[in-house]
C-alpha cells in the first residue's frame, strides 16, 4: 500500500527543506518528495494510494526521544514497553530510547533482547535499548558492552544515577568508543547532592527542604568534559539543568571537544518557584531551578550548546508520588506533553521551528548513529504531522502512559502531533483526522 501525503509545509532540517510538498510512502520506506504528486498518482494507480490532504499542517521527520525511562521488566504498574511505546507515538515519537533503570538493571544481553522483543510485540514506536555502564548501575564494574551492543544496545548510561568512579567513567568512555557507542552520563556528585529534595537556593530555605546546589550537576560536567578530553573520546550529557552547565559545555565545544548534550521541557519551562505547592508532580532530578538557569538553557539552545530536547520520561504511580515530598519518587510523565510545551519556544521566539525538530529529530538521530531524524528518498518512512494550532489541554487522565505524573495537569496548550506515522504504518491519528 502507498501512501501520499499532500499540501503539508514539509520541514526537513537535514535538507535544508521548509515548503509545501507532498510525500509518498511506499514499502515502509519514503519513495519521493515533489510537489504536485497527485496528477502521477491519478494517473496510475490510484486504488492502490492513501492520499491524505494535510493543508495546513507540518510534516516532519518522525520525532525521537533519546531519553525515555520504560520500567519493564519490573515496574509493569509504573509502565511497560507496550504502554510507554503507545504514548510515544501519540505524543508524536516513531522513536525512543529507553533508560536502563528497569528491576533488574539492563545490563546485559538478555534483557536488551526482552526489551526489544516487547517492542515488537508492541509493534508502535521504535525502540532502542540503552545499556547500563555499570552492572547493576552500581557504579563498580563495568557490564558487557559488547554483548549489549551484538543485542541491540545503542548507548550506555547509568542515568538515574552517576558514575561517581572516574576511572570507571574512564574505562566506560574507552570501551564505548571503542564500539562506536556514545555515553549518556547523568551529571551528579551525589556527596553534593544528597539528601537534596529540590534545586538549593531562596525556596529551599523557606520551604525547609534541603537542598541540591548547581554544582552537583556543573562538577560532574567538568570532570566529564576533561575525562572524554583526555581519552579523546566523547560525552553526552543528560539533562542539563543549570546555567553553569551550559557555560561548561559551551566552552568545551568551542574548543573542538566533542560535547553533546541535551535537555528536557520541564528545565526550561517550570522553576523551583513552583514547588511552593509542595506537589510531588514537580520533584524531578535534576530538580526544577531558577530563572535564571531557564534563560541560560534558552540561550544554549539557540546557539547549539544544547543539541537535543528530550523527555526524560519518567512514570510513576500513585502510590510513588502521593506521598510526603521527602519520600515521593522523582520524575515527571513527559512523552505526551514535550512536544506542546516545546513549540512554545518557537512561540517565544527561542528557536524557529525547523531548528527545534531538529532538536527533537535529526540531532538525537545522529548523536545516537542512527539512520533516522531526515526525509530523504529511501529513509523509513517515520513521520510526525503537527498541527501548529490546535489547542488542548492537558489531562493527564487521557494519557497514553500508565504515569500520571504531571505538573502540567490543565495547561492550556498551542500544537500537537497529530499523525504518527512509523514504518509506513499509521500508529496514531488524532479523531478528528477522521482517517
Ligand atoms: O527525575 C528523574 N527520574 N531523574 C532521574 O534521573 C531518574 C528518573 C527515573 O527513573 O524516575
Ligand atoms: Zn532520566
């Protein structure tokens, strides 16, 4: 079955294309872009085509997500593949890559292999496995990359929480580049950090909940910049939440190291004003900080020093988060929300909007190597249709994801995703497509 796709105002950062085209899938793959590929359509084989009328709206290279946490095997009631792979699409992702921090770990072959099993059972989203740096996560012996990378592994990260052994992280950054994979490291010194329940400063104190100082984060950040410099290897770093950080790393890249970092909506649209609510919808690590830190990453997003917008999806129950703030768990259900809050930076005017899916496309694709994040003729047809207008608001109740855990329960939103395409296939319409 073919597909066309026509009248969208096509966005294709890898090509440089912003214009009103038409896109014809065939075979799971995009077989041409043009203009006016109706009349060839007609004229031949025209039972055989599903043309959709986008007018108006924006089609891009299929969104991925290079920071999602599914919590199978283990946490099922958190979230599983299945669940987590139907939010992505429907939050406007054909790909993710999952966190490692499943009950057991992802640290080896087989349960990279069960991960990308349920992924095709599921059969929504591409998902790639990240692999653990360390067995167990435990920040002691280094776990088998090459068996995980034969298995389908295509980072390893720690994240959730650091590799506080630099001469791990060493070995970690040699092996990895070693197999051409990157490193995801989660920027924490956890003797800064501990005990920590939100970003330290004014509402720390008056809110009477300790503290975790920027230079958790910015010290960690240092010490893996010089590491990958000094084993001329390279870093991504998760997350970024501070101003000092984006100084950091903006610096390392100026000097020709190779540097990649991302960030997540919630860094860059929520401060720890918010937390005066005491709702354990916003404790996230790294915690919500300042406004200033929300300028500093704005900056770092428009110019490059941060490659990539993530969700850092991290579901959790009820029973996780209705709890006194102390005991809640952290992280924010991000998959269904990124997108809106994020075509708020091109309302802004932080980003244009081809810029930012590259962020969300293109960047994440080739920081991570792989073949997707671009329309080019005979690239897997994955595909995301926004409309740049349409208003909704959140509920979290509608989710996709098992975790229900949102700050931005009942924001008013401008834009969402509204067609899913993954290999060729429609995995999400939104109704009022009436496909
Ligand atoms: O907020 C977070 N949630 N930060 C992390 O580093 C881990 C994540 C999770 O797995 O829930
Ligand atoms: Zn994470």
């Amino acid at each position: 079955m073919k597909m066309l796709l026509t009248g969208a105002r096509v966005i294709d950062p890898g090509q440089k294309i912003d214009a009103i085209m038409d896109v014809m899938l065939a075979d799971g793959k995009i077989c041409q872009t043009g203009v006016d590929l109706l009349k060839s359509v007609k004229s031949k084989d025209s039972a055989k085509t599903k043309v959709i009328d986008l007018s108006g709206m924006v089609l891009t290279p299929g969104l991925i997500d290079m920071h999602t946490h599914l919590r199978e095997p283990g946490q099922e009631y958190k979230e599983t593949v299945a669940s987590g792979a139907k939010a992505a699409v429907a939050g406007g992702f054909t790909s993710i890559a999952c966190m490692p921090n499943t009950d057991p770990i992802n640290d080896n072959r087989s349960i990279t292999e069960f991960i990308k099993r349920k992924a095709l059972e599921a059969d929504m989203a591409n998902v790639y496995p990240i692999g653990a740096i360390s067995k167990d996560s435990a920040g002691i012996k280094l776990a088998e990359f090459w068996d995980m990378k034969e298995a389908g592994a295509i980072a390893f990260s720690d994240d959730g929480k650091p590799v506080m052994d630099a001469a791990l992280m060493r070995h970690a950054m040699e092996y990895a580049w070693s197999l051409s994979l990157p490193v995801i490291s989660h920027c924490e010194d956890t003797n800064l950090s501990a005990g920590g329940q939100m970003n330290e400063g004014y509402y720390s104190t008056i809110l009477g909940l300790r503290g975790i100082p920027v230079i958790a984060e910015e010290a960690m950040i240092a010490r893996d910049i010089l590491i990958a410099e000094f084993t001329k290897t390279s870093v991504h770093i998760a997350h970024v939440s501070t101003e000092g950080s984006v100084r950091l790393i903006r610096a390392a890249k100026k000097r020709g190291l190779k540097i990649t970092a991302e960030t997540a909506p919630h860094y860059f649209t929520l401060t720890d004003e918010a937390l005066q609510t005491y709702n354990t919808s916003l404790k996230v690590n790294p915690p919500l900080r300042s406004a200033a830190d929300i300028a500093a990453i704005n900056e770092g997003l428009a110019d490059g020093t941060l490659d990539a917008i993530v969700t850092d999806h991290a579901p959790h129950a009820r029973t996780d988060k209705e709890l006194e703030f102390e005991y809640a768990a952290n992280g924010i259900s991000g998959l269904e929300t990124s997108l809106g809050l994020s075509l708020r930076l091109v309302r802004e005017g932080v980003l244009t909007l081809p810029e930012l899916i590259a962020k969300m496309s293109l960047n994440p694709a080739r920081i991570l190597n792989l073949p997707k994040g671009n329309l080019e003729t005979g690239a897997d047809a994955d595909i995301t249709v926004i409309d740049l207008q349409l208003p909704w608001t959140v509920d979290v109740h509608t989710f996709y994801s098992k975790g229900k855990n949102s700050p931005f329960q009942g924001w008013e939103m401008q834009g969402k995703a509204i067609l899913t395409i993954v290999g060729g296939e429609i995995k999400y319409a939104d109704p009022r497509l009436n496909l």
